[in-house]
C-alpha cells in the first residue's frame, strides 16, 4: 500500500527538522517490512507560519523527495491543515494517516492503524490512553466537551484528536463535504465507513509549546457543538418555557404582596427575576447568533483555505 503522513505544522521549527527525520525512519521501517510501498510520502502543511517553518519546510523538501510541502497563504487554522492534507491526499495513496508535529503521539501506534486497515476498517480512531500529560484546567475542560457533545447528540470518540487513518475511499468521500465551519472530529464519524480504535500514548513535548491556547479550544469546542446539533437552540427553548413558569408564580406572589401591602418585601423577587431573565435572553441571543453567524460565513462560500504554494516530486 502507498501511505500518507499528514503533518499540519504551525510555528514549528523547534521540531520540525526532528520530527521530519523520525517520520522519515518509521517509513523506512515499514517499507523494509514489507508493509508500504516506496511511493509513501510526509506531507508536511504549513499553516501560514511565521517563523522558519516555511523556509526548513522547502529544505526538507530538497533534500528528499519523500517529504512534499503545502505552504498556505495565510493562517486558516490547524483543522483546515488537516483537511488540506487529505485532499492532497486522496488520489495518490491508499490510505493516509493525519498526525501533530510535535509527535507527542507515539508513532509506533501506526502498525496497528496498517493492522486493522488491512482488517478492513477504512477509518481508524487514535484514542489516548489517558490526559496525564495535560494539566488540571485542560484535562477538566475535556471531558466537560465530550459530554456535552454526547448530551447533544453529536457523535465523537472520547480522547481522539486527530490522530487517525482515512482509506482512499474514505478521503475521497470527504472530498465532498463542502461546508465552511470544519470539525473533523465530529464530521469524520458521520463518513460511516467501517471503523475501530487504537490505542496509544502521549509523550512529553521536546521542545515549543502547545498551539492550541484557551481561545483556539473555546472556538473549537463551540464549532464542534453548533456544526453538528441544534440542540442549544432547543435548550433555549425549553429554559425559556421554564422561565415563563417561574415568572408566573413570581408574578402570583408579587401580587398578592401588593393586596397585603407588603411591597417592600417584593424587591428581593423582582432584583432576581430581572437579573435571571437578563442572563437568559443574553445566553438565547449569543447560542441563537452562533447559528445565524455560520449561515451568514457558509452563504459567502469563501473558500476554507488559499495554496501558496505546493512542493512535490
């Protein structure tokens, strides 16, 4: 088979060249196996980096031909990364296998993606075995995003980031999705392709830092959840009837104070009515300008990512 490594690479020039050189060894390895073919390629993606990435990308390129570079002409974001990848992708390999250059995703796991592809499976999930590696705030705010995804009913795969092998026919079944808002957590399982699951452990970062920062997390994790459902919408809703019920009986109450005469008492009801319907209409009108801002982005069908350039042998 021909495989694909797809590295989306943001700033990364504390790791790439180290990276690059162990990526190129595991390939190596399999084809000495008998596993891959000569033809298997990195691809490495640069997302509008401003730093050297660019510049070590293109040498990395000269100096082996295995190794073909995408360079965009802006930052579009590390999902369109990705994607862009597997576009590249989808008519020169057999399958291919999407993962972050700082390889803190151990990539010994690939023998078992190739394993169970041979299997039959035509998506593989890379699942962490645990979030040691995270800190407290970000191991927390996890597992809060994967259930609220659940409680939506958006189907995701706990702990998978994208680590993951796509067959051909599964990268080109994604080839016609053509939405804007991307979130290939959530848009990958809806392929419906038989699938399964590896396992696998994170490593300790060599060297950089994270690009994923709070803000970057907060965007996905609201893409993930009004991409794929509208049950925020319905939510609303339904606290909406139950703040009309509340009102009601505070309405009740209020009036039979103002019968008695107990009009000072009455303040308390009214402050927390007021402040409690304030927060309810601002949380309907941010979850309701959620869906009418990507409407009004997907009506423009501005494209998801520029090419600058593309390196290729």
């Amino acid at each position: 088979m021909i495989l694909y490594l797809v590295v989306p690479c943001y700033n990364e020039e504390e790791v790439l060249e180290t990276s690059a050189e162990t990526l190129l060894a595991k390939l190596d390895r399999l084809q000495a196996a008998g596993r891959i073919e000569e033809e298997s390629r990195i691809v490495l993606v640069n997302d509008g980096s401003s730093d050297r990435t660019a510049q070590i990308m293109s040498r990395l390129h000269e100096q082996n031909p295995r190794i073909s570079c995408i360079h965009f002409s802006a930052n579009f974001g590390h999902q369109n990364a990705v994607l862009a990848g597997y576009h590249f992708a989808a008519d020169k390999c057999d399958a291919a296998i999407s993962i972050d250059a700082d390889l803190q995703q151990d990539i010994e796991a690939i023998d078992l993606f190739l394993d169970e592809y041979e299997k039959g499976a035509d998506v593989v999930y890379g699942v962490r075995n645990s979030r040691d590696t995270d800190g407290f705030f970000k191991k927390a705010t996890s597992q809060i995003f994967y259930q609220l995804m659940e409680w939506f009913g958006t189907k995701t795969i706990p702990n998978h980031a994208d680590y993951r092998l796509l067959s051909r026919r599964a990268l080109q079944a994604l080839s016609e999705y053509g939405e804007g808002n991307i979130y290939l957590r959530g848009l990958i399982p809806t392929l419906g392709f038989p699938s399964a699951i590896v396992h696998f452990d994170v490593k300790d970062r060599t060297a950089g830092s994270s690009k994923y920062t709070l803000s970057k997390m907060l965007r996905l994790a609201a893409d993930g959840i009004t991409s794929f459902s509208i049950a925020p919408i319905h939510f609303v809703f339904m606290m909406g009837i139950l703040i009309l019920l509340v009102s009601l009986i505070v309405m009740l109450v209020t009036l039979i104070d103002w019968i008695r005469g107990n009009v000072v008492s009455g303040w308390t009801t009214i402050v927390l009515s007021v402040w409690a319907l304030g927060a309810m209409q601002l949380i309907a009108i941010g979850i309701v300008g959620e869906y009418i801002g990507k409407n009004y982005i997907e009506t423009k069908k501005r494209p998801r990512y520029l090419i600058e350039s593309v390196e290729h042998k």
